[in-house]
C-alpha cells in the first residue's frame, strides 16, 4: 500500500505565493474597468430621461465594444494556456491592460473620433479576456484538490475587490477619485510593476518553480490525481468537450449566475436607493459591507466545501450541487421577499441584499471551481467558451431589462426580480438533476488511448460470453 503524503502547511509555501499573485491579476484588471476619465457618449446616452440600467459605471455604449474584445480572447486564452503555458499569456492580459488604460486619458483629451476610443475599449477587452481562462489552467497545475475550492475563492474575490474599486472610482460621488489624473497612472503604474515582478517569480506549473519545497511538491503532485499524457497535450480532445453533458449544465449554469449577478451586484444597490427609504449613513457603506460580506462567504463556503471533500462527507458532485442549490434558490426567495416590502422597509431591504450578496459569491466560487473539477487542465478551455457565452449574455441583459423596466417603476422593477427568481429556480433544477462533478476521462487520457481501452472491454466481453457459450454445451 503507497504511502500517502501529509499536506503541507499553506502558510510561507509556494501555493500561497501563486494565490496572492492571481487575486492580484484580478484586482488590477477589475480596477482598470474604471471609468476615471468621463467619456463622451451620444447624446441619446446622455439625456435626463436615461434609465437606471444606462447609468451603470461603465457605461452600455462602450462596455459593449469591451465585450466584444474580452469574448473574441477567452476561448483562444484557455487553449494558448493548455499548450504553452498560463505565465505570459496572464502577464501580456495585464501589461497590455495597463498601457489600455494608461492610455484612455489621452485618447479622450486627443481623439476627435471616438471610434479610437471604442478601439481601445475592444483592445482593453482582449487583453482582460486572456487572464480568467489562463488562472483556472494554471490552478489545475498548483491547487490540491483538497484545498481547491478554498484557493480558488481567494483568487476570485480580487474579481470582487477590483468591482468595488470600479464601482468607487467610477461614482459621480467620488472626489478626488474621479477628479485628479495621477490616479489612472497610479493604477496603471500598479499593473507595470506587478508585470515585473511576475516575470520573475511565476510559474506556470509547479515543474518550473526552483524555490518550491520538496514536500510541497511532492504534496501538490499527489493530489492533482489526474494529468493528462502527452497525447493529451497535443490534441484538444474537441469532440468530446462539446459532446460533454456536464461541461454543457455547467456552461449553463454559469450564464445564469452572470445573469442574477449582473442584478444583484450591478443594479441592485441603486436600486435600493431608488425604491426604498434607507438613510445615506447606511448606503455610503455599501461597497465596503458588500466586500466584507462576499469576503466572508467566498471563504467559510470554500473552507467547508474542500472540508466535507477531504474528509469523504460528501462527494465533490454532490457537494457542488449544494451550494448552487443553496445559493440560487435563497437568491431567488431574498429577490421575491424584496418585491413585497414596503418603500419603508429599507433596513429590510438592505438586510436581504447583504445575504443575496453573500450567497452569489458562495455559487461563484462552486461554478468556476466545477470547470477544474470535470476538467482538469482543459478547464481554463471549458470556461473560456462558457465566458464568451456570458459575455453574449451581459451583452443582452441590458436591453432585456430596459424592455422589463422602461420607466424604472417599482412594479416594473417587482415583475424583474420574479423573472429573474424563477429562471434561478429553474437553473438549480437542472443543475441538481443533471450535473455530474467527477472528473471526465478525456480530461487525462488521449482519445486514441480512448478507443484501444474501449476496445479491449469489448473484446473482453465477447470473450467471456464465448467461454459461457461454450460451458453452456
């Protein structure tokens, strides 16, 4: 019987230096969505009559063509990674982010044509699209399985710790965050010297790390149970990936996440200003409680869930299928309880959107660890289709909720949140009944090595059906 290799501590390890550097990467591509630097947009944007969905920080005209980019790079990201390699392609995501946004206050003060600033929106996007699908490859290389979901939480609130940077720099509250310039070149200045230190430190598989413990290696090479042959990495076992049924519910699920959090994070807290009567002392502090409260769950829900993994309590399928059961239907039932209070409840309100806010974090970090979990190292490829579709997703949503919602009334804004409520319940239905966590056989065994298997159990039966036959007469 093999030995088995005790875990190592995760404190002063290698593992913990590559989870700081990749909460960072999210932190600064978040932050550099920011619009510091007020951007003209068409008057029809601009009129006293736009609706609460075209005020969001980033505004609908250009965050479009951000998109376009973002989608046009994810899928090309995930397979660049599984091939060469996740270290140059996350550092070129944030140098090439930071000289976009570097460069957006001189385009805005130079360029007469804005099509040069919608070019350097969709250049933006590129360069952010590369990042994401590239950090769940190199987390299939550096994550044990046992502490998976919680690394992968800390990787994704910088996502969220960036947002509030966004959300922050981009209010027309802000003073001097949304007033002096030297801010654009602080923060661009930030993703320069990360850049260096990136390309000193990082590495895309634990291989290439020099400076990483015997034991830790040891460690991580044993829990990342299943690596691909070199078949594998030569050929992307395509047909099998879309033909996969799980990648497809996962794929599906994480639309609907983007969704529901395109409301609960992005319109919500506005929204609770709009409709209800909640005192400033209060709504000054919502980014912050907002932070607090993901930051909470993201790591008591990741820590639990590796927990209950490690120890056998629950399978990593079932384990999954809880926490988006959990998170999309309380989400669901807090959006339907805010549709029946009062404009006089708003401490009621606020209490549900803290819990909401919460909970979407909680389904964030199960539907993006999923895509390791069935996946491997092909999961940054799996993700990256999946978030050219949210993209199409976030695209639409707008437009969609303007057509819900045209006058921002709080009975427009009630048939919204039961919309969105039965589309969750909906998702965590399916997800429920259809999904499967357990890692797929041609996310480590080639195709060829596929089909001589798959041979072999069939001749094998034929072979024990003859000997059958023959005792039989």
């Amino acid at each position: 019987m093999a030995k088995s290799i005790s875990p190592v501590p995760l404190l002063r390890s290698s593992r913990l230096n590559v989870v700081i550097l990749l909460f960072s990467v999210n932190l600064i591509l978040f932050s550099h969505r920011s619009k510091i630097f007020p951007i003209s947009i068409p008057d029809d944007l601009n009129a006293e009559n736009v609706t609460l969905v075209e005020k969001n920080p980033v505004e609908l005209y250009f965050t479009n063509y951000f998109l376009y980019g973002y989608m046009s790079s994810a899928l090309i990201a995930g397979i660049l990674s599984n091939k060469i390699g996740s270290k140059w392609l996350i550092g070129l995501s944030v140098f090439g982010s930071s000289s976009a946004f570097l460069a957006t206050p001189f385009i805005e003060q130079l360029a007469e044509n804005k099509l040069y600033l919608i070019g350097l929106r969709f250049i933006l996007g590129i360069c952010q699209g590369l990042a994401l699908p590239s950090i769940l490859t190199m987390a299939a290389f550096w994550f044990p399985k046992k502490e998976r979901t919680c690394l992968m939480g800390v990787v994704l609130f910088g996502v969220q710790l960036g947002s509030i940077v966004l959300t922050e720099t981009s209010s027309n509250d802000s003073t001097w965050l949304s007033q002096i310039p030297i801010v654009t070149y602080v923060f661009s200045a930030i993703g320069f010297a990360w850049f260096f230190v990136w390309s000193l430190f990082a590495h895309s598989t634990v291989e290439g790390d020099t400076l990483i413990s015997k034991e830790e290696y040891y460690y991580i090479n044993d829990q990342i149970q299943f690596k691909p042959d070199d078949e594998v990495t030569k050929f992307i076992p395509w047909k099998h990936i879309f033909l996969s049924g799980s990648a497809w519910v996962l794929i599906f699920i994480h639309c609907l996440a983007t969704f529901s959090n395109y409301i609960i994070i992005g319109l919500l807290p506005n929204l609770l200003k709009k409709l209800f009567t909640i005192p400033h002392s209060i709504t000054q502090f919502i980014p912050f409680i907002a932070l607090f409260i993901l930051f909470l769950f993201m790591l008591i829900f990741g820590f639990l869930a590796d927990f209950f993994i490690a120890k056998k309590m629950m399978s990593t399928t079932n384990c999954r299928k809880i926490w988006v059961l959990l998170a999309f239907t309380g989400t669901a039932s807090l959006l339907v309880a805010i549709s029946f209070l009062k404009e006089d409840n708003g401490y009621l309100a606020f209490l549900f959107f803290v819990i909401g806010l919460g909970l979407s974090g909680l389904q964030y970090t199960s539907i993006i660890t999923s895509y390791l979990d069935i996946a491997s190292t092909f999961g940054g490829i799996v993700f990256g289709i999946g978030e050219s579709i949210c993209c199409l997703i976030l695209i639409c949503t707008p437009f969609l909720i303007k057509l819900l919602a045209p006058n921002d009334t709080r009975k427009e804004w009630n048939r919204v949140f039961w919309i969105v409520s039965g589309t969750l319940c909906f998702g965590a239905l399916v997800f429920t009944l259809l999904f499967d966590g357990h890692i797929k056989s041609w996310a480590y065994t080639s195709t060829k090595k596929m089909k001589t298997k798959k041979k072999e159990n069939t001749e094998k039966k034929l072979s024990l059906i003859t000997e059958e036959e023959t005792e039989n007469i």
